[in-house]
C-alpha cells in the first residue's frame, strides 16, 4: 500500500458511508469526524494535529451549516479538503535560489536520504530551471561517504568539490570561492548525519551555517520513521533556522503521519518528497494535491503534468491532426499507446483519475496492462503499410503472418481488431464533439 492510499481507503470509506446521503446531520457529521480522527491517528498523524484538524472541520461544517442544495456530502469533503490542504501548509513553497551562488545545506539524521537528495535535487534544478550544479561533501565521519557522493556525481553529470578529510567549515568556504569562481548558480551541502541529535553535530553544523550563510537549511527526514521525528525536527529547527523539510522515502510502505504533523507543528515547508531510490525521484510537494491523494479524489494535476512532460509532443500534436481530419488507424493507435505506457503501467495512471482510483479491482488492471502489452506485440509484426491500411489485415494470409510472428492467438488478434474499431469510433466522435465546442464524452475507453 503506497503513501497516502492507508489514508484515502479508511477516509472515503466513512465519507461514502455516511455521507452519501443529502441529509447530513450533527449527529453523522460527528461520526464521520470520529472515524476520520481514528484513521489519521493510524496513520501515525501526531495528536496534537489531529486534534486541530477535527476541531477546524468540525467548526466548518457543524458551525455554518450545510447549504441547501449542494449534496452534503460533497460540502463535508470539501471542508475536509480544505483543513487538510491548511495544515500541509497550504501552497508550495518554491526554493530560494535567485542569488548567485546560492547555497543549500541538507541536514538531518544519518540514513534519512541526505546524500542521495543532494544528487536528485542537482538533478532536478538543473533540469527545471537551468542551473549550474555544484555539489559538496562535507561528510567527513562515515567511512566512503564522500565517495558516494562523487559516484553520485559522475553517474549523473553532477560537479562535486571535496577535500577528502579536512574540516569541513574550511571545505564549505572553499567550495563557495570556487562556485563563485566558476559561475555555479546553486550549491547544494552534503553534511553528516548521526544516529541521534548530538551537541559536537549540532555545533558543526552551525559552524557551516555562519561561514557560509545558505539560502536553504533544508531537513531531510525519512518518511517512515515515528512520532519522534518531530522533536528532531524541533531541535534542529531550534539551533539551525531551518528553511525546509523534505520527506523522503515515501514510495515505500508509509503512512505518511510524519508528513502530515512536521510541517504543521514546526510551521516548516515541505518543498519536496521523495519517492524512490532514483535520481528522478522527487516531486515538488503540493499541498492540496497530497490533500487530494490522502482524500482519493485522484491527483489530476499529477497526471497532468505527468503526461505533458512524457508525451513525445509532435506524436500527439500528429495522431490529433489527423484525428481532426477525420483519420485514425492502428498506427495512430499504436502510438497513442506507446505514449500512454511512457507515463507508467495501468494501475499507477488509474491512480490518479477521480472517481476511479479504488473501483478497479488489482486483477482488472493486470487484465488490462496484458491486453496493452499483446497490442503491443501483435502491432509490432505488422508491417507499417498494414498499420496504417488495416483493411489489407482481412487477408488471410497477411493474419496467418502476424500470428506466427507475435506467437498470439487468433482470438487476441480478432479481439484487437474489434477494440481498435470501438476505439476509431470513440476517437472520431470525440473529435467531432471538439470541432463542435463541446466537452468530449468519455465513453469507457479501449482498453
Ligand atoms: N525508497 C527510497 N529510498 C531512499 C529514498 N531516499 C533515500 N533512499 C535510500 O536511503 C538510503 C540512505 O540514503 P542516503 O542518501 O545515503 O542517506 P544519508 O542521509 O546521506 O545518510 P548518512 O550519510 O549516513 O547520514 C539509501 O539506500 C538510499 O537509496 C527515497 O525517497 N525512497
Ligand atoms: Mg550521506
């Protein structure tokens, strides 16, 4: 169960439970809150905000009364929507990165995924906003830690300054000389980390702070660990002035409580989380689209962007002239689905569209990533003339060829045929309602 899933089944099952009905009363309005409370303080969500959180949507919902006419069920989600988006800080908070060099110093407990967010960080600015990288070991303690972090580096065409074993308040000056220097835009400090708050850490850290005053001090904490994380994040917040937190570690099987209660109880912004292992695994952190997901409304902005930033543009912008005119073969389909499984499998999109994340049972998707995967192998013993003519594939001859070369059956490369001529229909229609100024049917779907 992913991050937020935990969350989104126990919450929308007492919504859809007692909400469904236009006549919310006090009453179920308190019961619902009850069992929202339950599932957030399972989800290790601190106690203290919690309590704000239900106080805050019990005021809304209970205090101004549900309006008539507007299904209560939809006010009450969206009060809830609202109060969660506050509490997880309410807007994003970009970088402070315009002054050049700019520094930021990642700090944090040892294996909460400093260094390897120092490089997805890197990674990503330069990306996103065209910057000049320079990353900067300044662990001096754990053995091999400044070569992870050059191995990082070189894997990933990142820069990286170090001094091997000197002090690392010495490095750090020395690294921004040389930033200065070599117009780097961004610095990015890779400190050490220590099993516990220690005062000889804390102390070195702050040293790096004054000789180098960064932009960001951001705190890196691992999504999966307990309540205790926020008196970490207290006593690090306390000495060093942080200007961040980013939560990592959220791929895996986490809860996210800890999400939840450090950015409302330190007033600290998440910027960013992590996701994975990889260099490309940090997404900027939205508060109302993680409000969205812990709700399961689907995360349409995600997808959104998700696909606009795969999507080979000049395939779509094709496949949609010809549509437009009128055309649509399985060439066109083809590419359409090359494009679809560049945005992830089947389970992860359906995700992300409301109203559908929940209802597609694990072996409906299975069932559909296997149809897409035979489409793809019967399309690609095609030949391109029979892709883009699919009548010439009514020889019998032509199908004994493609059957032979996929290895699929007749059945599949009928039941490919038939879905690819529903699909043309849909796709015509739905272009035809475009051209008319409408807002396009979404009937089903091929696959
Ligand atoms: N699944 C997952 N693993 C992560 C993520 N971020 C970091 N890790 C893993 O967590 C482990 C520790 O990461 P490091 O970056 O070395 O942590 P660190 O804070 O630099 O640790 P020290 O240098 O020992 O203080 C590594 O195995 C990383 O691959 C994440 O977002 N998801
Ligand atoms: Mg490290």
């Amino acid at each position: 169960m992913g991050f937020g899933d935990f969350l989104a089944n126990r919450m929308k099952k007492s919504l859809e439970k007692k909400a469904k009905s236009a006549t919310l009363n006090e009453d179920n309005i308190r019961e619902v809150l009850r069992e929202i409370r339950l599932a957030l303080l399972e989800a290790d969500v601190n106690i203290d905000v919690v309590k704000e959180l239900i106080k805050n949507i019990e005021k809304k919902a209970i205090g101004t009364g549900i309006i008539d006419g507007v299904r209560a069920d939809q006010q009450l989600i969206k009060i809830v929507h609202e109060e969660l988006t506050d509490i997880l800080g309410k807007t994003k908070k970009d970088l402070n990165i315009s002054s050049r060099p700019s520094v930021i110093m990642m700090v944090g407990l040892q294996g909460a995924g400093k260094t390897t967010t120092c490089g997805k960080l890197a990674h990503l600015i330069n990306k996103k906003d065209k910057k000049k990288m320079l990353m900067v070991g300044l662990d001096i303690y754990r053995p091999g830690a400044i070569d992870q972090l050059v191995e990082l580096g070189t894997k990933n065409n990142i820069d990286v300054f170090e001094k091997g074993k000197q002090d690392p308040v010495k490095t750090a000056k020395q690294a921004l000389d040389y930033a200065e220097k070599n117009n780097y835009d961004v610095v990015v400090l890779d400190t050490a980390g220590r099993l516990q708050i220690n005062k000889e850490l804390m102390n070195e850290l702050n040293d790096i702070r004054k000789a180098v005053s960064p932009q960001e001090i951001i705190l890196t904490v691992d999504g999966m660990t307990g309540q205790d994380i926020i008196n970490v994040a207290n006593e690090f917040n306390n000495l060093l002035k942080l200007t961040g937190v980013i939560v990592t570690k959220l791929d895996g099987d986490t809860r996210g409580g800890a999400t939840l209660s450090i950015s409302y109880i330190t007033k600290l912004p998440i910027k960013y989380i992590g996701e994975g292992e990889g260099i490309g695994a940090l997404a900027e952190f939205y508060p109302k689209r993680m409000a969205d997901r812990i709700l399961g409304m689907g995360d349409i902005d995600t997808l959104f962007e998700k696909a606009t930033e795969n999507l080979d543009q000049r395939t779509m912008e094709k496949t949609m002239r010809r549509m437009l005119s009128g055309q649509f073969d399985l060439e066109d389909l083809r590419n359409q689905l090359r494009q679809m499984s560049k945005m992830g499998n089947v389970s992860g999109l359906i995700k992300m569209m409301p109203g559908l994340a929940g209802k597609i049972s694990d072996q409906k998707l299975d069932e559909a990533q296997q149809k897409l995967w035979v489409a793809e192998i019967l399309m690609s013993s095609m030949t391109l003339k029979e892709r883009r003519e699919p009548r010439l594939l009514k020889s019998i001859t032509r199908k004994k060829r493609i059957l032979v070369g996929s290895g699929r059956s007749e059945k599949e490369f009928n039941e490919l045929i038939n879905q690819f001529e529903k699909g043309k229909k849909q796709a015509l229609e739905f272009t035809k309602q475009l051209k008319q100024g409408r807002m396009p049917n979404f009937g089903g779907g091929m696959f």
